[in-house]
C-alpha cells in the first residue's frame, strides 16, 4: 500500500527589543513594523513596558521588521531588519535610539550676579561654523535643543563696555546628559563714589 504521509510547517516568532542606548533599558509604546518580501507592511505591533515586541504565527519566508522613530529621538543603529526565518524563531531584533540632547545655561554680572538679558549665545559645529543662536532670555538664561550626540561650541557674541570672565567660546560634547555652559562678563568701565563729611557734623563739604 502507498505511504500517506503528512508534511507540516511550524509557524514561527519574530523577536526583539527596543532600548535606550544610554540607559540600556526598554522604550514601550513604540510601534514596530512588519514587512513582507515585497516591502508590504503586513502587521504592526507597539512594544510592551519592558520594550519588547513579537510578532508570531509567521510562516517561513523573508520578512523586514523597522522601528518608527519618535519624535525627539534618533536611531543609533539600523532601522530596519531583513530577518530569513526557516525552522526556529528569529530572536534579538533589537532596535537602539538615542534621545536628542540640549545644550542650557546662563549668562550673568560677575560682579553683581544679575543676569544679563538679550545677549547673543551662538551655537557652533566642531569645525566652529554656525549653527544657530538665541538671545538670553529673562533671568539670562539661554537653550539649545533638539541636538543629537556630538561635538558643538558654545560662544557668546562680545558687547562693547563689557569683558567675559568666563572663556568666551567653550567646546562641549554631548553624549547622552544635556549639558551647561555659563558665561560670566563684567563691565569695562566701573565707578568709585563717595562722600566728603564734616565729621562733627555729618554735614557734606563741598568743592
């Protein structure tokens, strides 16, 4: 008699993880995507608390799976995973992002701690071309953010009757903190006042 025999495919699990590169822990709600041969989103899943996410009952074929990035935050890695399963369930699909960065601090009298209002902080590249500026702000304080990890400088643009104390330009490298840069200036031109006094008196002598 002919043999009846029955060939059967397991289906099979897509695996991974989506981290904060600084931290090394999970980033939930994040959305993962599924993609077919074709490129054809075919499934999409959010990560869970822990940052993991599994997409499941796939049959064996080429799939990609590519994270959706979030607003104020860049990818460290690749975005997307070309993933061949076949007999085992295909693990450690990890994505790495990194939050974007800000560079803050304040400008102030030296000799008087006020802060100094409507001065011009200048934010560099590592080769010192420009990148954008901002005005002190109430209080003197300044921010640059939205920035991915780097080498910047930080200036302050010079004002006439005024001399910094603190370096005018500063180098900073952001890794994965923000990071402050204070400038301190004092004037260039200061007074000394005084009173002339009969001391008997307390009267003022004058000429």
């Amino acid at each position: 008699s002919e043999d009846n025999n029955f060939d059967n495919i397991e289906l099979l699990c897509i695996n991974g993880t989506k981290l904060d590169n600084c931290t090394g822990e999970g980033l939930a709600n994040w959305t993962i995507e599924l993609k077919d041969s074709t490129g054809a989103v075919i499934d999409s899943v959010e990560t869970d608390e822990d940052g993991k996410y599994s997409f499941c009952e796939l049959e064996p074929g080429n799939y990609t799976v590519s994270e959706v990035v979030e607003p104020g935050y860049i990818s460290s890695g690749p975005t997307s995973i070309d993933i061949e399963l076949e007999c085992e369930n295909s693990e450690d699909n990890n994505f790495d992002n990194i939050e974007l960065l800000c560079i803050n601090g304040t400008k102030t009298d030296a000799s008087t701690g006020r802060p100094l209002d409507n001065w011009t902080i200048i934010l560099q590249d590592s080769n010192g071309t420009e990148i954008t500026r901002k005005d002190t702000s109430a209080g003197g304080l300044y921010s640059f953010c939205g920035l991915e990890p780097g080498d910047y400088i930080v200036c302050e643009e010079p004002k006439d009757g005024w001399k910094n104390i603190t370096p005018s330009c500063v180098p900073v490298k952001l890794d994965c903190d923000d990071e402050v840069v204070d400038f301190e200036n004092i004037p260039t031109s200061l007074c000394i006042n005084g009173s002339k006094i009969n001391n008997c008196t307390g009267q003022g002598l004058a000429n």
